[in-house]
C-alpha cells in the first residue's frame, strides 16, 4: 500500500500536469477565437444603441426596510417582489402599487439570499445559518411579524449563499453555499434530491457565490464561485459538472441567463462583466470599464442582469455605480447610475409597451424600480 507521502506526491504529480493541459487548452482557444461580439458586430455595420438622458428614470421607491437590502426576486408574473435585508425580515411588496403586504421577521437576521415560488404563494431564504427556510404566505403572522417557518432545509456545512426555485416546479428548489456544493432540495419533504460538487473532483473548489437556472432548458443550471469559474451543471446528473468556463481572475459574484438560453453572463471582483458560450465554452466578450479617477483599482461587479431583448447588460458595482452596457458593441450606452454604497440589479417587466427594468440599489435601506422609457 503507497504511503501517505507517496499518495501527496502523486496527487501533486496529477494537479500540475491537469494545469498543464488546462493552460494549453486556454492557449488553444485564444488561436482559434479570432474575434469577439463587439468586433463582429462593427464589421457587420451594427450601429450603438442611443439613449438620451432622461430615458433612463426613477420611477418608484420601495421603502420599508430600516437595513442594507441583500437581495430580491419577482414573481414569474413579474407582479410581485420579494426583498432580503440586514435588517433581518422578508418583505413582499405588491410591485405595481408599492404596497407591502407581508413583513416577514427572521429567526437570523444575516439573510444572503431570497426566492420566490413560481405560485408566489411561497417564499425562501438562506443566509449564515446555512439553512433555506420556506415560508408560506397563506400562514398567520402575529402582531410582531413572526410567521411560522413551513419548512427548513438542512444539510449544507456553510452560509447560503443563494436560491432559486426550479421554473414551473414549486416543490424543487436550488441552493448554492459556502461549503463548495449546490444542492437540489424536495421541498415538500426537506430533503436533498442531488448534492452538485463537494467529493465530485469536477466541482467546484471555493465557495459558491451565485447560481441562475436555465429557463428555456431547466434541466440546466451555472454556477459562479471563488474559484474564479462557471460550471455548468445538469439535474440529472449530479455527478460531474457538464463544462467549466474559465476568464475572470477574481470571484464570481454574480451569473445570469442569456434570454436565448444559449449564453450567460458573469460579473466579478475582478471588475468586468463577461458573456459566456454556454455550448462552445468561449467567452464571446470582456464588458471592463475604466478605473475611478481617485482609484487605480476596478470597482467589483456585484451583480448583473440583461433586458429582455439581451441588446442591455445591467451591472451593479461596489461603488454604487450601475452601468447599462450595450451587449454587441461592448459600449456604455447610457451613463452611470450613482449612488452611496454599493448595488446590485436585477431584470424586471414588461407593460404596455415600456420594458421595465428593476436596479435594486444597496443604499439607505431602499429598492427603486428604473425604467428604460424606448424599446430595445
């Protein structure tokens, strides 16, 4: 039997020749891409996408919370919202008339991450207690906000970093964590249904940061983690990850769907946004904007999110910026978006007319609804 020495030696033997090849392979890729979507769409006389200033307006302001809101989800009707704060509750707002109607109190209050079911009769949340905890909206609340928790899902050996429920499937549920794992969870029964990386050597090697399900194909789901990769995953099979995609030198803060299916986007501590092939596994652009005057360093991008059309990439930065990039020709079609610390976006909806998207800001304790007043 080989020794513990013995063991390390060929384990290290292992890791630099898989970095061998991997660098070969990225090597190999950057030859054969001989152009990116900006470049091809100016060779194919694509023209900018032209915004005026007032355009893009504030339109709404959710109020309520009284800390930092950390996250929010919408119903698929796109009619209401629920948002995350540090102020530890859940709050479901009505999001055409801005009225709340439920406030929800946590039994930890250092909540990451909310989600809506797709019946909206149901809410979820994960944070530092590395549980989800389920919540029914028909239940009773008492006087204090406390409503009884319908369901807590256990099992992940760090903080939750992020949820979303399984288009179409109200009793399935994804968790991402700390722990390096995703989890697709029963919801009925508390249980785990499938464990994504962990003991698996495709999964991931750092926490998971963001996850986003494929909507056209929600048997597909990435990953965004501290490892600096996206993996692809499938449902139905748990064993390996379907691809890796490699391109940002910093943690992934933050992955999104493409509207096609077919592409996703990334945004990263390294402080640039990407879109990814979802099939070839090329990355098609780099989003990277110019550092801060006072600042040689690029501000991070917390969170991303695309129109409707996909022509838009939303970013939130740390600074409090958001820019509205324009996918094709990698340009910032419209100007910063400024304010006190730093935010996060999110996609919205569509009425009469007016595509509406939602930036959800990480100030003062307020969400405000942004609308783009032009199609795209």
């Amino acid at each position: 039997m080989a020794s513990v020495a013995e063991l390390k030696e060929k384990h290290a033997a292992a890791t630099a020749s898989v970095n061998s090849l991997r660098e070969r392979l990225r090597q190999r890729r950057q030859t054969l891409l001989d152009t990116d979507v900006e470049k091809y769409s100016k060779a194919q006389g694509r023209t900018a996408v032209s915004f005026n200033p007032t355009d893009l307006v504030c339109c709404r302001t959710l109020q309520g919370h009284s800390g930092k809101v950390y996250s929010l989800d919408w119903t698929p009707e796109k009619n209401w919202i629920v948002s995350a704060s540090q102020d530890g509750r859940l709050i479901v707002w009505n999001a055409l008339t801005s009225q709340k109607t439920h406030a929800i109190k946590l039994h930890c209050p250092w909540v990451m991450t909310c989600a809506f079911a797709p019946n909206g009769q149901s809410v979820a949340c994960g944070g530092l207690d590395s549980a989800c905890s389920i919540f029914n909206l028909s239940s009773q609340a008492d006087r204090d906000g406390n409503m009884p928790v319908s369901r807590v899902l256990t099992g992940h050996k760090g903080y939750v970093s992020s949820c979303q429920y399984v288009p179409d499937q109200e009793t399935r549920l994804i968790t991402g964590s700390g722990d390096q794992t995703c989890v697709l969870w029963d919801v009925t029964t508390g249980q785990r249904i499938s464990i994504f990386g962990g003991e698996f050597p495709s999964g991931h090697t750092a926490d998971v940061l963001s996850l986003s399900i494929n909507s056209l194909n929600t048997n597909m789901f990435i990953s965004g983690s501290c490892d600096t990769t996206v993996r692809l995953w499938d449902l139905r099979i748990a064993s390996r990850a379907v691809r890796t995609y490699h391109g940002h030198e910093g943690d992934i803060n933050s992955v999104k769907f493409f509207p096609d299916g077919q592409r996703f986007g990334t945004g990263s501590d390294d402080g640039t946004c990407r879109l990814f092939d979802m099939r070839t596994g090329h990355q098609l652009q780099v989003y990277n904007r110019e550092p801060d005057r006072n600042d040689n360093e690029l501000p991070i991008v917390t969170s991303v999110a695309f129109s409707i059309s996909g022509r838009l990439l939303f970013a939130g930065y740390s600074n409090g910026d958001c820019y509205v990039w324009d996918t094709l020709l990698a340009e910032v079609c419209i100007l910063p978006i400024s304010h006190e610390f730093y935010c996060s976006v999110d996609n919205g909806m569509k009425t009469r007319h007016v595509k509406i998207r939602l930036i959800k800001f990480y100030c003062e304790a307020t969400t405000k609804f942004y609308t783009v007043e032009k199609e795209t």
